[in-house]
C-alpha cells in the first residue's frame, strides 16, 4: 500500500501542476479580454457618437446609429474647416520630421560610432533637453518669432518644433546604433568607405527600427502640439489641434459634431501607425532580448 501511495504522488502532482497551469491561463486570457474590453470602449463610443445626434448620444449612448449620416462631418468642416487644419497640420509635421531625423542622425552617429574625447559630456548635454519644461521658453520662442518676423508662420514651427524632439530622438538613435556590430563599419572603412557612405550605406539601413519608432513618437508630438500652434500660428492659419476647441459653443456642446471632428483628427494618426507599427515592434522586441 505505502508503495502505490508512492506512485500515485507523482500523478496527483502534475494533474494539480496541471489544474493551476489551466487556471493561471483562463485567468490571464480573461484579464486580457477585459483590458482590450476598457481599451475598446471609449473607441467604439467615438465612432458611433460621431454619426449621431446630442439627443441619441444621451438616450441611447452604446447602441448604433439608426443611420450613419455623414453630416456631422460636413458640419464640422464648415464650422472650423478641419481640412485646411489638417493640411496645415500634415504640411508643418512632415517638414518637422524631416528635419529632426536629417539633423539627429548624424548627430547619435557621432556620438555612438565616433572615439572621440567628449561624447559622453555631449550625450548628457542633450539628456538635460528633457528638464526644460515647454511652458517655461513660451514667451521666450514668441519674442524669438517676432524679432525673426516668422510670426503668424508655419516656418517658424517647422524650425522651432524639432529643437524640442532632438533630445529623446538623438538619445533612442545612439542607443539602437551601438548594437550593430563594429566589425561591418570596419570591413567598410578597409574598403575605403567614408563615413558619410558607411552611414548611409550601412548604419541607417540597420537602424530601420529604431527610425520608425522615434518616427511615431514624433508624429504624435508635433501633431497633437497645441500651445505654440495656437500662440505663434493665427488668422486663417491653424492647426488642427487649435481648430477643433471651434467645434465648441458657449451656449450648448453639440457632442456629435465634437466626436465627428475628433475622428476626423485620429485618421492620420492610425493611418501613420499602421504604416510603421511593423518596425516599432521590431525595435520593442529586439531591445526586450537584448536587455
């Protein structure tokens, strides 16, 4: 008897190793649906709000629109023109994207691949970027418009917002560019290359990843910018950040025109995502080994 207890402890174990493993799974997958369910929601009520009256949105907040009528959308282009916002918006982002990645790769190439004294003190010089809270160079960066007479310009922002997004973009590229392998630079240098051909060449193609991420990061930034559009920009001249708050009335909030044009905003955002979300997960995953 004391030898078949003996054997039958090792089963007993692994069915109960079993039942705890099957437990922990249905408990994970269920604490993953309710989170996707939390994520979904605000995201669901947008898009059906947006084709719905204030009096549907109030009375039947979850259900479906009765008819996905577009006139919200036409209203909310009439009232703030959200198209030539959102022209304005795309015009001064993918300049400013432009301009940050041409001014910050070389810049981490420097400072990662380069042995040269300072670099250190130079990589913290732009670490200390991140302690200047934007509010406190406002009044400055509109003094700095007039006297350069780009007041009332979109130069002025394609200029002044990558100053704000070179620190974290030149710390994230120096950090991806220092695991690539020294020894492909130094078969390129023996083959005479220079180091503008090795960065072009070899580095930036490697550093797809981490582009794309600080690509993204960006993007949202200089897209969702608010206070330095709506002080240095004005007239007819606006982004669409500063041009949605004139969906807004005094008198009543009109929710279906609010949630029409705030769709109307996200659909560059999902658009850009999409497009280099393959890269971004590349680089989460690669930095989560290699940590």
């Amino acid at each position: 008897m004391g030898s078949m207890s003996l054997q039958q402890s090792p089963s007993r174990q692994r069915s109960r190793r079993s039942i705890r493993s099957l437990i922990s799974t249905n408990l994970v997958r269920f604490l993953i649906i309710v989170y996707v369910i939390i994520i979904l929601l605000p995201i669901y009520y947008l898009i059906i709000s947006a084709f719905k009256s204030n009096d549907a949105i109030f009375t039947q907040p979850l259900s479906l629109p009765t008819s996905f009528s577009l006139q919200n959308f036409f209203r909310a282009q009439d009232d703030a023109n959200l198209l030539s916002a959102m022209g304005n918006s795309v015009y001064i982002t993918i300049c400013s994207e432009v301009l940050t990645l041409v001014l910050a790769l070389p810049a981490a190439y420097g400072i990662a691949r380069i042995p040269i004294k300072g670099t250190a003190f130079i990589e913290s010089g732009f670490a200390t970027g991140f302690l200047i809270p934007g509010f406190a160079v406002l009044v400055p960066t509109f003094l700095l418009s007039i006297q350069l007479g780009l007041f009332h310009s979109t130069l002025f922002l394609i200029l002044f917002y990558p100053v704000g997004a070179l620190p974290l973009t030149i710390i994230m590229m120096v950090q991806f560019m220092r695991t690539i392998p020294y020894e492909i630079e130094e078969a390129a240098v023996i083959d005479g290359a220079t180091r503008l051909t090795i960065l072009l060449r070899i580095i930036l193609p490697l550093s797809t990843s981490g582009i794309a991420t600080v690509l993204i990061l960006n993007f949202l930034t200089f897209w969702n910018e608010y206070i330095f559009a709506l002080v240095i920009l004005g007239g007819d001249t606006q982004t669409v950040q500063v041009a949605l708050p004139l969906l807004k009335t005094l008198n009543i909030v009109d929710y279906g025109l609010l949630t029409a044009g705030t769709l109307f905003t996200l659909v560059p955002v999902y658009l850009v995502y999409v497009l280099v979300q393959r890269r971004m997960q590349q680089a989460l995953v690669a930095g989560f080994i290699k940590g």
